[in-house]
C-alpha cells in the first residue's frame, strides 16, 4: 500500500468513524428525550406518542422532498394509508397482534408510496407539486366514500390491539404506546441513518442536485426515486400504523390535505435534507403549537405562522440545519 | 482494427432547418479525434444524437458493432459510450471522492444498495485514489465541490468519466472556462488517457485540438466537410472558408 493509500484510508476511517459517533448521539439524544418527555408530561404521553408518529411522517417526507428534491403536498397520503391498513386489518380481519398490524401499515404505506410515486414522478416543479395535491385529495374521497371499509367521516373505531409480544397491554395512560413508538422510532432512524448514507443514498443526493448527470452515468432517476417512494412509504406507514395502534381509531384527518401541509413545514422549520432537522422540526413544531393553543386558543394560529415567518427569514436552512451550518464554520475556523 | 463505434447517415432536422445532414463516421480502439466546427454547425446535436438524448429522424449509431440506435441514453452509457459536459455537470454538496466512488458503484451495477458505505469498500476505495491521484487531486479529495477551483472540476468530470470505464468518451470543450496557467494540466490528463480509449473532443481551442488530435473531423452547418489529419485541416478550402479563416491566415502571416 503506497503512503498515499494509507492516508486516505485512514482519513476514510475516521469520517466513519465521526458518522458513527453522529449516530450513536443521535440515537442516545432521542432515547434521553424520550425520558426527558416520560418524566415530565407523564400524563400527556398521548400527545409524545402523537408526535412520534408524525415524527415519522416527517421523516418519511425529508426522505423524498429533502434528499431527492421531490415536490410534495399529499404526502399524508403514505401515512393514512398505512393507518387505514393496520386499522383495517384489525376490525375487518381480526389482525389484532400489534407487530402485524405494524406491517400491515407499512405494507400499506409501500403500496401508496408505489401509486403516488407513479403519478408525482411523472412531473417536476409545480405541476409535481399539483399532482401531488390531487392525490392526497384523492386518496382522502376515496377513504370518506368507501365507508364500509374505512367508517367514512366517522372514522374507523373498535381498534383493540392484542398485548405488545403477548405482556404489554395497550394501556389507559398510553405507556406501552408510547414506549413502543419510541422504540419504533428508534430503529427506524437508525436504519435511514444507513440508507442515507449508503450508494443508494448517494445516488439519492446526486439526483436531487443534476438528475442529467445521474443519467450520463448510467443510472435511471425514475428507478431510485421509486424505490426511495417505497422506502418512504414504509417509513409513513409505520407512522400511520403506531398512530392507529396508539389512538385505537382512524380518522379521515391522517389523509388529509392539512397533515400533509403541516408536515412540510415541520420539515422546513427544522431543516430539509437532515434526518435531525426532520426530528427538530417535528418535536419543536407540535410542541409550539400545543403550548400556544393552549395558552391562547383564539390567536395561536397567528403565533405559529410568525414563528415560520422568522425561521423562514431568518434560518432558512431550518433550525437545526441552520445550528449545524454555525458548528461547521467555527469548527472549520478553529483548525 | 474494427471500428469501436460508428455513425451511419445520421439525419435531424428541427422544422425545415437540417441540423444533422447524412453524418457518418466511425472510430476504433486508441482513436484520438477532434470534432471542430463553428458556432451552430451542430455539434452539440450530434452529441446529443449519439448520446441518446435527441432521436435521429434516420440514421444508425453503433457501439462495439451493435446498433444502439434505440437504446436510450442511460442504456448506452451502460454499454461504454460516455460524455463529459461543457458546462462542469457536479454535484457541489459532494466531494471528488464522492463522485467517483458513486461512477465506481454504478459502473459495477452497487449503487443501488441501501447499506454499506463507500468509505469502507476497500476495492472502490483503492480504484478511488488511484483516479483522482492520476488527475492531480488527492489533496481536494474530501473537499466539497464548491471549494475547488475550476480547473480541478473539469479534471473530476473527467475522472468522472473515466471511472465508468468507457469503451468511446466523448469530451466536450474540456478545458472550457479553465484559466490559461490550469490548461496544462488538462492536457496533461488527456494525454494520459488509457491508450486503447476511443476518444472524440469537441473543442474550440485550435492549439489543444492540434496537440491532442490525430484526426480532425470539421462540421458545418450538420455536415462533415472534412475528415482528415490536422496537418491538413487548415490547407482544406472549404474549412478555411466555414470555421478557420482567421486563424488560417493568422497562421500563414506568423
């Protein structure tokens, strides 16, 4: 081995190594969050577990939007299905073991990922954007009108999950809920944390900054984008799943047009293209907007749309993107 | 020796306006051609026909003696015809070991995998610094794009393509946009091309198209009006009458 080799070898070892330790605190500052949030709102554990479904969502859609620069505003659509699936399995088909109502969802978030991304990917820019409004309007009329199956406006109730592996019972406080969200979350941001940093994950990124240059290497952008709307899927899936396993009801909410909106802007507020910036828009955002609607429930939806307005203006690589882009810089003017 | 790739009769017209008129050439193995012509002789349309991003109204374009006529562009590039681009194609967020490792990974048929990192790979690794050590740019190897001067991003879109192993590079105008003191070291890399690389280079830099070339193809108004060695491009009338007055006689008068 020349010197040469050896020193990108080892400078390739430590930029592992740097990521792996990124992944290990950012695992752990979840974990102690989630402590942080047992002890302090142990009666609002509804609301934590809440957020860790959206959290998903959120994270599903910084999959498609922040790493491969699509367009969306129906990506609720991925979610409410995989709600609609884990929901259904249970009162239609009696699926009531909590693990596999989890992947009923996800098979179900697979699903609509495949149809939304055949229908999205076929456009760019606006239109992509209008496409992706039709579908979640779409997807949401056809849940309302297939009532039988899905309760319509009513919502799907008479959800009752079976134990967590048999001991844990879906409790009145939400504990096993929340415990398994969070374990839930866990894995599955530990698993991106690798996609993103895979080939895949590669090709992702180059696609988002020059899908001709993908090409005139040989790869098809339509291919991966696919296939990272089905990782998406399952991702939003999983979201939707633990939230009708959670709440023990699906509502024409989790399709809606609203939660699609709300979940960009979580997205924007802390960061596109950072699987952190996602959590941080998401913690952040439902927090805000239950402390504010609760301290002034006539004027906080005024609150809220200031604190975009400032972080829009005044970061807009998000919150955390914006921190992590001044720990950059001092980083870099310190060596 | 067999021709490695081919253009047969290859017709486009945009509306009435023929931008590709019967073109036909072939090249073989360790071929070194220029592809000259003036502004609007239809050069970047020939590109884009042979790439596949524009389809021929007739005509046949063939790789390694296949007809690859309707294979479309990510297809071809698969089977060994790659390009570079005149205006530098990077992604600026990544690094130039980024670049080539991912031109590695996709070349190999790995990029599609969803674990793993290239930093740990040590065969794309190795094949990695080999590259981007023959074109000059270890030291910018984990730098991203947009902290590298100009004349290095031009070098990685060649290592870039030279990465995917091609079998025809097209080069277009390689050191466009490159400082006078950084062109020495592109020729440098083109010089140091593997030898058995057909390579054609569109350029509009007459010193590097005649250090570089041992054929000169001229093209004017989508056809080829000359085909021949450089010495005798600019002795050719209807050449010096389309594209290489000036510098004909700039040539004449030195």
């Amino acid at each position: 081995m020349t010197m040469a080799t050896m020193n990108d070898a080892l400078a390739a070892a430590r930029g592992n190594r740097r990521k792996l330790g990124r992944d290990l605190a950012g695992l752990a500052v979840i974990l102690a969050l989630a402590v942080v949030g047992y002890l302090l709102f142990p009666n609002n554990l509804a609301l934590l577990t809440r957020m860790t479904a959206i959290a998903l969502l959120v994270l599903s859609l910084d999959l498609v939007t922040g790493y491969c620069g699509v367009a969306t505003l129906g990506h609720a659509a991925l979610f409410g299905t995989g709600a609609y699936a884990a929901g259904i399995a249970a009162v239609h088909f009696g699926i009531t073991d909590p693990l596999l109502m989890l992947g009923c969802g996800i098979l179900g978030g697979i699903v609509a990922g495949l149809l939304c991304g055949v229908v999205i990917l076929r456009a760019h820019g606006l239109p992509q954007l209008v496409l992706s409004i039709a579908l979640i309007h779409l997807f949401h009329e056809f849940a309302n009108k297939a009532s039988s199956w899905t309760g319509g406006s009513d919502g799907l109730a008479g959800i009752a999950p079976d134990p967590l592996l048999g001991l844990f019972a879906f409790d009145l406080w939400g504990r096993t809920a929340y415990v398994f969200g969070i374990v839930l979350l866990a894995v599955v941001f530990t698993l991106l944390r690798l996609v993103v940093r895979s080939p895949f994950g590669m090709l992702c990124r180059g696609i988002k900054e020059d899908p001709i240059r993908i090409r005139a290497m040989g790869a098809s952008p339509k291919v991966t984008l696919m296939k990272m709307y089905m990782i998406s899927g399952a991702v939003a899936g999983a979201g939707g799943a633990l939230n009708a396993i959670s709440t023990q009801v699906v509502g024409l909410d989790s399709l809606s047009f609203t939660l699609s909106a709300e979940s960009l802007v979580m997205l924007v507020l802390g960061g596109t293209g950072s699987l952190f910036g996602a959590l941080t828009g998401t913690i952040v955002f439902m927090f805000f907007e239950d402390i504010v609607s609760a301290a002034n429930p006539f004027h906080w939806l005024t609150m809220v749309g200031a604190l975009l307005i400032a972080v829009v203006l005044f970061a807009p690589k998000g919150l955390y993107g914006t921190i992590a882009a001044v720990a950059t810089r001092w980083r870099e003017a310190r060596r | 020796m067999s021709a490695i790739f081919e253009v047969r009769n290859l017709k486009r017209s945009f509306g009435g306006l023929a931008v590709s008129n019967d073109v036909s050439l072939a090249m073989a193995p360790g071929d070194r051609v220029a592809l000259i012509g003036p502004n609007g002789a239809g050069k970047t349309t020939f590109v884009n026909l042979v790439t596949g991003n524009l389809t021929p109204d007739s005509g046949e374009v063939r790789i390694g003696g296949e007809d690859i006529t309707r294979v479309n562009a990510i297809g071809r590039v698969r089977r060994g015809l790659v390009r570079s681009f005149q205006v530098t194609r990077l992604f600026q967020d990544m690094t130039p070991a980024e670049h080539v490792a991912l031109a590695v990974l996709q070349r190999d048929g790995r990029a599609g995998r969803l674990f793993g990192n290239y930093l740990a790979m040590p065969d794309v690794m190795a094949e990695v610094g080999d590259l981007i050590g023959k074109l000059g740019l270890r030291d910018q190897m984990h730098r991203r794009v947009r902290e590298i001067a100009y004349g290095q991003q031009r070098l990685l879109e060649i290592a870039v393509a030279l990465a995917l192993k091609p079998r025809v590079l097209l080069l277009d105008e390689p050191a466009a946009g490159v400082p006078q003191s950084d062109t020495g070291r592109i020729e440098q890399a083109l010089a140091d091309l593997p030898p058995d690389l057909a390579v054609l280079m569109i350029e509009h830099d007459m010193d590097l198209v005649f250090r570089f070339a041992r054929r000169v193809i001229v093209l004017a108004a989508g056809t080829i009006i000359f085909d021949g060695s450089p010495s005798d491009v600019t002795k050719d009338p209807r050449v010096r009458e389309a594209y290489l007055g000036s510098y004909a006689n700039a040539g004449h008068a030195a």
